[in-house]
C-alpha cells in the first residue's frame, strides 16, 4: 500500500510537467521553426558568414539564459498573488488598481499598456507560429505553396474551435505531443551539431558582442529577429496560476529549455555545412525521410502554441474584468477541480478572426515577422518595471542591490524593445494599434465606472439614513424577502429606493447585497460574507470573491440568509440596470470615453448572469443614467 502511495505521488508532479509543456510552453517551443531564419535574413542571407551564424546563436542563447531562465524563472515567478502569476497580479501585489496617483499612477499606466500589449500579441501569435509550420511546404513540396494560407487559416479555425474544451483537457492532450515536439527539437539538434561540432563555440557570449560591434547599423534588426527565440516568455508569467511555480521551473529547465538551444545550435551547424539551408533552417535539418511527419508534428505544436498565449490572455482578460478594466464578459469555467481554467467565448471569437484576417493579408511569415515580437517586447518592459517596484516593497532588498537589479533587466528588456520599435513602419503598427484599441476600453470602462458612481450618489441617499426613515403610514408591504445588489455598501440601492419612493411597496424583509472583488484570486470560505442587520426589516450582507473566483451570489448567500431566518429560495432578487446616455456633443477626449462606456455598457453581459442569479426570481429595474 505504501509502494503505490509513493507512486501515485510522483506521477500527479509528472502529469502537470506534461500538461505545463502543452499550455505553457507551446510558444516559445515553437520559436525555433522561424527565429533563426528571420535573424540569418537580418544578417544577410545567402551571404552569412560562419563567424555571423556563431554571433547570432550566441545571441539567442543569451537572450534565452538572461531574458527566461533568470528574469522569470528564477526572479518574476516568484511574484505571485495567493498562487497566481500575470502582469495584472503584479498590479494587484501593489495595490495599485484601488487608487494611484503620483509615481503610482504612473506604475499602473505601465501595468495597463502591458495588459493591452499582451492581448495584441494574443491575435499575432497563432497566425505567426501555424504560417511557420504550413511553410514546410515549400521546402518539402513546393507545388503545393499556393495552399500555404488557406491551409493555415484553416488551422487556425480549429485552434479557436477548441477552446471550448478547456485548459485541462487541452493541456492533457497536447502535453505528450508536445513532449514528442521537445524531443524531436533536441534530436534534429544534436544530429546538426554532429555535423558541424565547431557551432558549440557560440556559447561564447564574445560571439555575439562581436557581431553587433560589426553591423552596429543593423544591430537592431539583429535583436529584433533574436527576440523571437523569447517571445513565448511572458506566458510562463501569465499562466503561473495553472500549474504553479515547481511545476514551471521544472518543465523548463528539464525539458524546454535544453530542447531549444539543441535545436538552434542543429540550425546553426547545418547553415555551416550547407549556405542554401538558409532558406529554412529548420526543415532542412531534417533528413528527407522525416519531413512530412515533422510537417505533421510542427503543425501540431503550433496549435499548442496558439494555445499557450490563448489561455493567458484569457486568464488576464478574467482578471480585468473583476477589477474593473474591461466589461463583463461571460465566462465558462471548464475545470471541476481549478478555477483558473476558464473560456471567454465573446473573447475567443473576436481573436479568431483577427488571426484569420492577419494570415490572409500577410500571406507569409517573413512579413509577419516585422509586426511580431514589438508588443511583447513592451509588455516585457512593463513587467519588469512593476516587478522592481514590488520588490523594493515587498522584498525590502537594499539600493543598491534593488538599483543592479533593475539596471540589469531593463538594460536586456529596453535594448529588445527599442529594436522592436524599428518594426513600427514595416508592420509593428499592427499589433501597438490592437493593443491601444484594448487601452482605450480599459481605460474607457474604469472612467465610466468612476463616473456611473458618482452619478448614482447624485439621487440616493446613505443606507443608514434610509433605514432611519421607517415605513411611510400608506406603504403597502410585501410578504416577500427582496434582496436588492448595491454597488457600494453604505449607499441605498438605487432599485431599492425606487420600489419604495415611486411604487410606494416595501418588503417584508429586505436584504442589501453588496459584492465586492479583493485584491488576492481568491478568498476563503470563511472571510467570504459579513453579515449587518441594520433593524427588524433590513439587513445588509458584503460578499467578497477573489478576482479569480467564480462568482455565484446565491450560493454563498444561502447559509448567511438561512441564519438570519430568511430562506433563500424564496427571495427574489431586484436589479438595477442603468441606460447610459453619454454626451450628445464630443468636444473632447472625457467625451469620446464617454460614448465608448455607453457603447461596451449596452453589450456588456448582464448582472443577472455576471452574478448567477435564478432568472425567474430575479427582476430588472432600469432607469437612465446621463455621463
């Protein structure tokens, strides 16, 4: 019995590696099908010299050590809230979404670009990874290359499709394949360096150096084409709170990372032997037997790729939604057993046809490869900036060990970034526009927000005070127990005070119902309801979800109700629904977000399903509320 107990205990650590190398690293594992390529084109092509194949992998070896295995690996990991990782837990950590002003403000305009610039780079990647792989064709058959888009766009549909599956089915059918991919990465590799053993020398940082000092007109093409080795990075961040840290550092240091650097250095010592390799490294490193069921497995793990920064973006679009930077959308948890593991359908869609629209008109990865890479080279930045920040409050590291900390990482992040800026007129404007459209909702529904309340305080009144009043002589009552959702706990609900100023009915009993979002994913059992009886016929609850929790109001209000005699199942649940009615003049920016407030309020999903309220006890009372 014990022998069996051990075992199970070291098989569920090697499940959620293999199911991390389906999620996590499908991105990054698929960077060596086009990296290598874009940074022997930067370099010059046919032309490349054996002393510029070395300096390019020497930098992409680098940038893989410095940029993945220390700066998230061993540092940003391990900035995580309650378990979970992204850049808006960073936000959270610093509690900068509840009010910033200053130097804060400043830190959350960061910590809101970097969200932006991830979903931008959420459309991008599965069209660049899956046109990659479908691009075997023109080495393996080159009739074919005519079917190399729809072939792609075809895919694509099918990653997106799914989606509904969820994180956990996905990431436990995907994870051998992606195991055979890693595995396929490392042998190809070491079956080049056997070729040309001498590519072992770009280890040797001097390499890279070397080549930058020799084309210091193009070292920015240079970085920008090596950036593309790390642009799955950020997913290990982003997709911290599915499989935890250990799990990680462990799927990447025992099994990513060594398959990578193999599999470039393969590249690079079959360039060496052969110039005409140039124009696909990585296929023509396979011997010709191996090339269509390669073309097969490449196709495979680029769907694992899209899959990777799918789920993160989803992940953080969950986390902006609960704290109030984008409208409700409707969210389907896809796991029993992990609430990280959602489905944002509305979200979903939108991005499949941006990745279908992006493949169709660029037609090839060459041209893609100029607007890829800019957006998450931002968001890099961004991390870093807001990960110096909580180290300095919550590590209480000394100056000037904090100063070399960040002197270090922007110094790797900002040279990435500023040669992702030289993409801007070539195809870069792409992604910096999807992600300013993301910036302008974000920013556009807190400002509404902000403003929504302030407008409702305007005709309510205190809670204390409305309960102070009593019932009027005349008041007809209900025998029923109406619980009325309140935006903000001491405030009258404005459905509340309506039935009772305008119809002049009032409830046996009435409970007011606050929820609020903390600033962790998730709050326990026992810190989730606080219940206020404020006399005989009110009584006010708060209700606390993590911003990663499913919210289901009547399931956590049925014990505190049933403690207060009331019994849930026969209340009924009275909304407010607020019309927006933005300016009638535009006449300047407060204006403009204003009119996209009103716009996302109108599609945005309804209280009645945001919270899991039973529709047929539940009723709606609008009234307009005029920006």
């Amino acid at each position: 019995m014990a022998s069996r107990s051990a075992t199970s205990g070291r098989a569920l650590p090697l499940a959620a590696e293999l199911a991390a190398l389906g999620v996590v690293f499908g991105d990054i594992g698929t960077s060596p099908l086009y990296a290598f390529k874009q940074g022997l084109i930067a370099v010059g092509g046919a032309a490349v010299t054996d002393a510029e194949v070395l300096g390019l992998l020497s930098l992409v070896t680098w940038a893989i050590i410095l940029s993945i295995s220390i700066k998230y690996v061993s540092l940003v990991l391990r900035a995580d809230n309650d378990g979970e990782g992204g850049i808006l837990a960073l936000v959270t950590l610093l509690d900068l979404h509840r009010s910033a002003t200053g130097k804060r403000l400043l830190l959350l305009v960061a910590g809101l670009i970097g969200a932006a610039m991830l979903i931008g780079d959420g459309v991008l990647t599965p069209a660049m990874s899956v046109l990659s792989a479908i691009e075997g064709l023109e080495v393996i058959a080159p009739a074919l290359d005519h079917w190399i888009v729809a072939v792609t766009v075809l895919v694509i549909l099918l990653v997106f499709f799914s989606q509904r599956a969820g994180t956990e089915r996905i990431g436990t059918f995907y994870g051998p394949v992606m195991l055979l991919w890693f595995g396929s990465l490392a042998a190809l590799g070491v079956y080049g360096i056997l070729q040309a053993p001498q590519v072992l020398w770009a280890l040797d940082p001097r390499h890279g150096i070397a080549l930058l000092n020799d084309h210091i007109w193009f070292a920015g093409a240079v970085l920008g084409a090596t950036f593309l080795a790390i642009t799955g990075g950020e997913a290990l961040y982003a997709d911290l709170g599915h499989f935890g840290r250990k799990v990680i550092t462990r799927a990447w240091l025992l099994v990513a990372m060594p398959a990578l650097l193999l599999n470039y250095y393969g590249q690079g010592a079959i360039v060496l032997v052969n110039r005409d390799a140039v124009r696909n490294p990585f296929y023509d490193l396979s011997p010709d037997l191996f090339d269509v069921p390669l073309l097969i497995l490449a196709t495979a793990a680029t769907v694992i790729a899209s899959q990777a920064i799918i789920t993160g973006v989803f992940s953080l679009a969950k986390q902006a939604i609960e704290l109030g930077y984008l409208p409700p959308m409707r969210i389907r948890y896809t796991s029993e057993h992990n609430d990280q593991h959602i489905y944002v359908g509305r979200l979903n869609w939108i991005m499949m046809i941006a990745c279908a629209l992006i493949v169709i008109s660029f037609g090839s990865s060459d041209r893609l490869a100029s607007a890829y890479g800019i957006a998450v080279a931002m968001a890099m930045v961004s991390t870093t900036i807001l990960f110096v920040a909580y180290v300095r409050r919550s590590w209480h590291w000394p100056l000037p060990l904090l100063i070399v900390l960040a002197g270090g990482l922007l110094v790797i992040d900002l040279s990435f970034a500023a040669a992702n800026l030289t993409k801007l007129h070539d195809g870069g404007w792409l992604p910096v526009t999807i992600a300013a459209i993301v910036l302008l909702i974000m920013v556009s529904w807190r400002r509404g927000l902000e403003g929504l309340g302030i407008q409702q305080r305007r005709f309510t009144e205190p809670l204390d005070a409305f309960v102070a009043r009593g019932r009027p002589p005349a008041c007809a009552i209900s025998p029923r127990t109406a619980i009325f959702l309140s935006r903000g706990g001491a405030v009258t609900p404005v459905a509340l005070g309506r039935v009772s100023d305008l119809l002049n009915v009032q409830f046996e009993r009435s409970v007011i119902v606050s929820v609020w979002i903390a600033s962790r994913p998730r709050v326990p059992v026992d810190e989730r309801v606080r219940v206020l009886p404020l006399d005989p016929f009110h009584v006010r609850v708060d209700v606390r979800f993590g911003y990663m929790q499913p919210i289901d109001v009547p399931a956590v209000l049925g014990p505190a109700l049933y403690a207060q005699g009331i019994d849930p199942d026969e209340a009924v649940y009275v909304i407010g629904h607020e019309r927006i009615i933005p300016p009638e003049d535009i006449r300047g920016v407060r204006d403009v977000l204003a009119h996209v407030f009103a716009f996302l309020a109108r599609n945005a999903e309804r209280s009645v399903d945001r919270f899991g309220l039973p529709r047929p006890r539940t009723i709606e009372i609008g009234y307009p509320v005029r920006l």
